[in-house]
C-alpha cells in the first residue's frame, strides 16, 4: 500500500483509510470481535489511517477503535471528530457545537474512550451555525499547542469556511462526502484543497452501500438501518437510483471487476491528495477493497464514467431534511 504525504503539517498515511463508524452504528448489527480482526487485517494490509468520531455509537466506536489499536497506536493515523451532539436518552436528536468549551470537553472525552495521549487528526464534525468558525478553530488550535492532537480537520465545509479556518490555524484535511453519486466537492472544495496544500478524504465512498449493488431493495436494509430514513433510499428514489446501479455494473463486469471496486477506483482516480475511507465490518469486503487499487482506467473510461454518473445524478438530497442544513456549511 503506498503511503503518501497527508496534507501540509508532516503526516504521511496510506492512500486508503478505513471508515470505522458502520462498526457500531448506521448500518445495521455489528460484531465487535469481528471488527477489531478487520481493523488488525486492514493495518496487515498497510491501510493506517482508521477514522472514527465521538458521534457514532454514539460514543461507541471511539471505544471499538481504541481497543483495536493498543499495541499498535504508533503504526496508525487516527482520526476522530467532534461537533455532533449526540443524546444518550434518544439516539435520533442531534445538535451542534463548535463553543470553546466543547471543543476542549469532547477532546478529553475522545483521549479517554480512545485510550491515548494524543489524537493525530481532530476534525471538527459539523460547523456549528451559533460560533463563528474561527472561534471553534482558535480553540482547536489551543489543544494542538496543549499537545492533545496533532492536526486539524473540517468535515462538510465550504470553501469560503475553509479559507476563513485556515487563515486561524492551518488546516491538515478535509473531511466531505465523494463518491459516483455524490460530486458537489467538483464546485471548489477539492481545488482550494489543492491549492492550499490540504489533504482531502472522500467519505462515503461507496455511497454508503449503494455503489457495491448489495442493496436492491428497500427491505435488503435491517429495520433499524440509519438508510431507511435517507431520501436517496426511500420511495421511487430507491427505484430510480437503481438504474444508475445497473449501469455501474455493466461496466464492472467488462472492467473484470466488482462493483464496489469500480466506485472506489473511481474515488482514488480522482488525484493524489486524496484518501478515500471506505466502510467495513467486514473482512470479505476489507480484501475486496483494498483490491480496488489494481484497477485502473484510461482517460477514454473517465470520460464514459462522467457520462453514466454525472453531477447530479442522485436521485434525493444526501441527508434528510433536518440535517442538511449543517452540510457544506
Ligand atoms: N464526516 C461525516 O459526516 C461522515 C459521514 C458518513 C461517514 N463518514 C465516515 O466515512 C466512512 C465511510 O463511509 P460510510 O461507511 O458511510 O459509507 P461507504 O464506505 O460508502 O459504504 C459503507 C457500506 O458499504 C458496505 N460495503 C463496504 N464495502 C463493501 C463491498 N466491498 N461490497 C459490498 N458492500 C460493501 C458496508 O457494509 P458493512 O457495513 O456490512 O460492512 C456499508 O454498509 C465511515 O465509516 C465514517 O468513518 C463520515
């Protein structure tokens, strides 16, 4: 696995991540014992960068990732996140926070359920709309000068909100959605990365599940599956989405590969400041991943790629109604 430079304050990790947060929570039963074996076969494989976030479990999966790394902390760049209130009594109310003080409570949370000294990548999860981002960003950077995290990062942000944080502390990577399905970083958030040197992770590589063609129907998801309530999944959206499915597949197969590892090939085609982190429980999957670096495409193939799936393409908004207004914030 290629390790490459990440970002601009002297990280390097591997060109693939592994998204943890399906390990506890979103999509549908997990099994620790099992994911742990899976984060400890995705180090084997040379993949370091495990991201996870005080939001998922909630609280949960800091845990799971914790326990996976002892032994093995200084071989990974680990990433968590804060910002996403989550609330214990009822798992579907959410607020945001970017105050001071939240920023360093959560950090402390973080180092503990997390088990180390100091966390390499701390994004901040959500903009919160009540703190101007310097503010949220100024108190991050007093945890890098306290020694509690390495690096900075944003997820879900604007160019122009990225500009503004950057200019209070520089930032190490940006967190947003990317995948066949979901392009809206194409309109500046993976330029101005670029341009300042920021390393950008592509979350939700596999369009959290549609792009490997595992879900054909609503009902393939558990009843307490996060998906059933996402518009792209419900009604006719489902249907519709499908169709972009079928194309994909057909040009898998003449790729001589699977689905999932067209969608993730894709991702990774997208340049070399880019570290996609596809989400796994699974080993199957894991190797299947990690396998998607051998296939390549021609410039022939991009172009025909962009016509199957272009801007827009997604039937249905990323999130629901509620939470889109904290995206590209
Ligand atoms: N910053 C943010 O706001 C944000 C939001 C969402 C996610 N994330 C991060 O990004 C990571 C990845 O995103 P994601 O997990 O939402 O979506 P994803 O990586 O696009 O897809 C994950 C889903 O695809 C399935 N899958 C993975 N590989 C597969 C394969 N080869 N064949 C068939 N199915 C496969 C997984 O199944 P199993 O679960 O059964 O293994 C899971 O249901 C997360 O783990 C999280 O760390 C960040």
């Amino acid at each position: 696995m290629e390790i490459r430079k990440f970002g601009s304050q002297g990280l390097k990790t591997s060109q693939l991540g592994l998204g943890c947060m399906g390990m506890s929570e979103f999509y549908g039963p997990g099994d620790d014992a099992e994911s742990i074996k899976v984060i400890h076969r995705a180090i084997e494989r040379g993949v370091t960068f495990l991201d996870t976030s005080d939001a998922y479990g909630p609280f949960t999966n800091e845990v799971l990732v914790g326990k996976a790394i002892k032994g093995k902390r200084d071989q990974v760049l680990l990433a968590t996140k804060f910002g996403i209130v989550r609330d214990l009594t009822d798992p579907n109310l959410r607020s945001i926070s970017g105050t001071p003080a939240y920023v360093a409570s959560a950090c402390e949370a973080s180092l503990k359920r997390l088990d180390v000294e100091v966390i390499d990548l701390y994004y901040l999860h959500r903009v919160d709309p009540a703190t101007p981002i310097e503010t949220t960003v100024a108190a991050m950077g007093d945890l890098v000068k306290a020694g509690k995290v390495k690096t900075l990062g944003l997820s879900e942000v604007t160019p122009a909100t990225l500009r503004k944080a950057h200019n209070v502390h520089p930032i190490t990577a940006v967190q947003n959605e990317y995948s066949l399905w979901s392009r809206e970083p194409e309109d500046g958030v993976l330029a101005t990365c670029q341009e300042l040197g920021i390393a950008f992770v592509p979350y939700s590589p596999l369009g959290r599940g549609f792009l490997t063609g595992n879900i054909k129907k609503f009902d393939d998801l558990a009843a307490d599956d996060w998906r059933r309530l996402a518009p792209r999944f419900m009604g006719d959206n489902f249907q519709k989405n499908l169709n972009l499915v079928t194309k994909l597949e057909a040009f898998a197969a003449k790729k001589n590969c699977t689905i999932s590892q067209l969608a993730l090939a894709w991702v990774v085609a997208q340049g070399d400041n880019l570290f996609p982190i596809p989400g796994t429980k699974r080993m199957k999957y894991l190797e299947e991943n990690i396998d998607a670096l051998n296939v390549t495409f021609s410039k022939e193939e991009l172009k025909e790629l962009d016509t199957i799936a272009p801007k827009n393409v997604a039937v249905g908004n990323r999130y629901m109604e509620g939470a889109m207004k904290f995206i590209n914030a």
